[in-house]
C-alpha cells in the first residue's frame, strides 16, 4: 500500500483540490479497487437478492463511469475524456480530454483530474502533490492560490520526499497551513522518521510578510528547511503588519541565511507559539532569528540553536546573535540550547530604556535556556548574552564559555562580560556559569556598563577550571545588585 494510501485510510484524509473525493468505505480504499479492477470484479452497493431467487440471480457490477479497459494507466495509449484509470502514484484519475499517453505519466499530469465518482468530498487537505504543475514551484502556487480563494482554507501538505522551491516571496494570507507528516525531522540527523525537506533556493524570504494589516493564524508543521545560503523561512517587509497568531511546531533547518526576519529587518509576530519538541536550527549564515511584537510563547518545548563558526566566517556574520528580541514585549523563551561558539552571539535584547513607556516595553522572560561556547575549549569570542534595552529575566539559565576574544566581536562598547549590559532592566535568578578553559576569574560574569541589574542565587560549575572565589559582576556605567552568590566589583 503506497503511502498515500495509507493517508487516506487515516483521520485526515486526503483531498486536494474542488472535486477532490474521500473513500466511501470500500471502493474508495484504492489498493483495495486496485485488486478488484484488475481482478475484473467490481461489485458496489449491489443489492443483495432475495433468499426465494438465491442461486438463480446473479449480481451485476453497478460502478458508473469505471471504463472496462485499460485498467492501469500506460504510455503510448489512447484514452478517450472520462475514461477513468489508476495512475503510477496510485489515484484513481479521469482524462479530462482525449488523448494519447506519453512515455512518462508526470508528462501529462495536467491531463488527469481526481476522479469524483469514488467517495465523498473532502475540503479539509489539499496536497501539494496532486496539483498541477511541471514542478514542485508550480506545485505549490497553485496549492497556495487553491487553499486561499476557500472561505475556510484547507491545510497544504508535502510528502516525504524533497521539494525543490526556486521561488521565493509568497506573500501568507490569513489562515494559511503548511504542514508536513508528523515525525522528528531534521536533515543533519539522518534519522528514520519524517524525511519531508524543503529546499529553498531564492534570496530573500519564502514567504515575506508584506501586507500592511495584520495576518492570522498562519502556521507551519513538521517541517524541514535545507538552504539556500540566501533563503530565509519568513521575512518581513518595512510597513508592514504583524503576523497575528502564528504557530510554528517541530521546524529544522540547516544551511540557510536566516529562519525568521534578517539582520536588517524584524519579522513581527503577536501572541505567536512555537511548540513541539523537534525545533533543530542549524547553519545559518546569519542570525537565524529577529524578531519583535509582543505576548509570545516561544519554544516552551526547546529549541536546539546551533551554528559552525565556518557558517559565520561565510555569511561575515561576526558578532551577530542567533537570537535578536528587538523590541519583544511580554514574551515568555522556554529551554533553548543555544551553542555560541567562535564569532556567534547567543541572545541580544533590545528595546527602550526601563520605566521610559508604556507601549513595547520590551519584557523578555528567558526560563531554562543553555546559552554556551561548544565548550571551555572553543568558546564565545565575547558576550553570550547581550542586554541594550528593554526588560530581561534569565531564570535558572547556564550560561557559560565567552569572553575568548572581546575585541573581534565589533561591538560598541566592546564587550566585557559573558554577559554584557548597557541599557535596560536585567534580573538574573538561579543559573549557572562555568569559565573558559584557563580564564581568570577577574573576566567579569556580568558587566554592566548602563542601566541596572539583579543577580541572585547563582550556581558555578567547574570544567573550565577550579574557583576560588565567586563570579563577578561588574558595574561600570550601570548599577549592580548581588547576594552571596557572586561578588561585586
């Protein structure tokens, strides 16, 4: 049974365009009309005869519309319109005009519709698979232009296979669903499970959110990006609204420029979630991530952030942050693993001073997170965590491994502490932080050259070296509050 086959058995379903068919409970299994046509036994909703005539009435098949011969699609054959077939992907298929096959089916794909004579409609799922199209670009314009003209638009699924996508700036339009299989997917990992891969090869943004007002409840699935050094997931054009309730769950990507906004322009989303477990970002050639709005929940589940120093040295991306919060209001970052080796920043928050507003006051609420050199060995040139503005908590955060090389971060001022503050609110509470391998103690956990700052209850670890003292912090600028968990200078 071919794998769509075994999608049609299931809760979702499988439809894909107007007119797209779901099973009636026999004949619209098609392995099981597969076996019965070619068998030369079709029998549906045959009445079945009175016990008085049994043995002396005998059943006709009642399928409409079914022609008799060929059963199975073939090249070079002529086909008459209407005649029905099974085509090599396994759907029952209607020519839509008279003709002669070619060598190859996908050559006169266009020349088939989705029979309607098995089955009831569907309008929940359209499969960018069965659309028309000489390529997968093709494919998914015509899915996106379909699901768009809905009044409620269906969710747009790719199979487990590698879609080649050329063409970038679709533009997301309120409702709009994009979702893979379910499955752990990753394309660094190899792993038997959702193998769906998108391989973007514009430059710019896939999809760029350009619409002057607010989008809603877009949402992204299970699925994984490969680049594409100059493709981003999403981008955002200037003017611009905000991307209202956008959900994003179990996303992976290696190799592209960035995932969400570019260095030069935020991506903004409002009350957004990014959930599920399997979120693994790779290998960007940017920071994968800038993003502003407000009342967001991001990665509650976790996110593993990761990119080689040779993708930073590529993309002349020194000193950029994997994550950017510029001007992030009221927005909860769940357990983030985020790796900052070389020339890579971890987080940056920005945003207004503190108590200066009302409106984007810029409160970032970091629970969890693992912010990191690869170890004390290859650390961060400078500051993991980088604080110009607004209003930031790490709590209970391990951040580790920096201050390698201040200096070639290209910062202003130069960074002087793991974690560095020149504007803003900063409460530290809980966490960890261990030393690059043979740096002393003096390089400060904390500096804060503006605005003020709150540390408690820190914990240290040891692997870079033995303390004999407390992590520092340091006010130079700012100002500095601590308990007996760290020292302040």
């Amino acid at each position: 049974m071919s794998a769509k086959a075994v999608a049609d058995k299931g809760a979702p379903g499988k439809a894909v365009a107007a007119g797209e068919v779901r099973d009636k409970p026999l004949l619209g299994r098609k392995s099981v009309l597969m076996g019965m046509l070619a068998s030369g036994f079709v029998v549906a909703n045959a009445a079945r005869p009175s016990d008085a005539f049994a043995g002396t009435t005998k059943p006709s098949g009642i399928v409409a519309g079914v022609s008799a011969s060929p059963l199975i699609w073939k090249p070079a054959t002529a086909f008459a319109q209407g005649q029905q077939v099974i085509s090599p992907d396994n759907n029952v298929v209607c020519a839509n005009a008279a003709h002669t096959s070619s060598a190859a089916y996908a050559t006169d794909v266009a020349k088939w519709t989705l029979s309607t004579t098995f089955g009831k409609t569907r309008t929940d799922t359209v499969w960018v698979d069965d659309m028309a199209g000489s390529n997968d670009d093709a494919k998914l314009t015509a899915a996106l232009a379909y699901a768009a003209a809905q009044a409620l638009p269906p969710v747009i699924r790719f199979s487990n296979r590698t879609y080649m996508l050329a063409v970038g700036g679709h533009t997301p339009f309120t409702g709009m669903k994009l979702w893979g299989p379910e499955g752990y997917n990753n394309p660094e990992r190899g792993v038997a499970g959702n193998g769906t891969r998108l391989q973007l090869s514009m430059s710019g943004g896939w999809f760029v959110n350009s619409s002057a007002a607010s989008t809603f409840t877009v949402s992204f699935g299970n699925l994984a990006f490969i680049g594409g050094s100059s493709a981003s997931v999403i981008t955002q054009n200037s003017g611009a609204g905000t991307m209202y309730c956008l959900m994003m769950h179990n996303i992976s990507s290696s190799g592209l420029y960035s995932v969400l906004g570019t260095q030069a322009s935020k991506l903004l989303i409002t009350a957004a979630t990014f959930d599920g477990g399997g979120w693994e970002i790779n290998n960007c050639y940017s920071g994968a991530f800038h993003l502003g709005g407000s009342d967001n929940t991001l990665w509650p589940n976790g996110c593993l952030l990761d990119s080689a120093t040779a993708y930073n040295t590529a993309g002349s991306a020194q000193g950029q942050y994997h994550l950017w919060c510029d001007y992030l209001d009221k927005t909860y970052i769940g357990p983030m693993y985020i790796t900052c080796e070389g020339g890579w920043g971890g987080i940056k928050v920005s945003g207004p001073a503190y108590n200066s507003g009302s409106v984007n006051a810029g409160v970032v609420n970091v629970h969890g997170a693992r912010i990191e050199g690869r170890n004390p060995g290859q650390p961060c040139d400078g500051a993991n965590v980088r604080i110009e503005g607004g209003q930031t908590t790490l709590n209970d955060c391990w951040i580790s491994y920096g201050m390698a090389s201040p200096a070639t971060m290209g910062h202003s001022p130069t960074d002087a502490g793991v974690i560095h503050q020149t504007a803003g609110r900063l409460i530290i509470h809980g966490g960890q932080h261990d030393r690059t391998g043979g740096m002393a103690e003096t390089v400060p956990y904390l500096y804060s050259s503006g605005g003020s700052a709150r540390v408690r209850d820190l914990s240290v670890a040891s692997r870079g070296g033995i303390w004999a003292g407390l992590p520092r912090a340091k006010a130079n600028g700012g100002s500095v509050s601590v308990d007996d968990t760290a020292t302040a200078v």
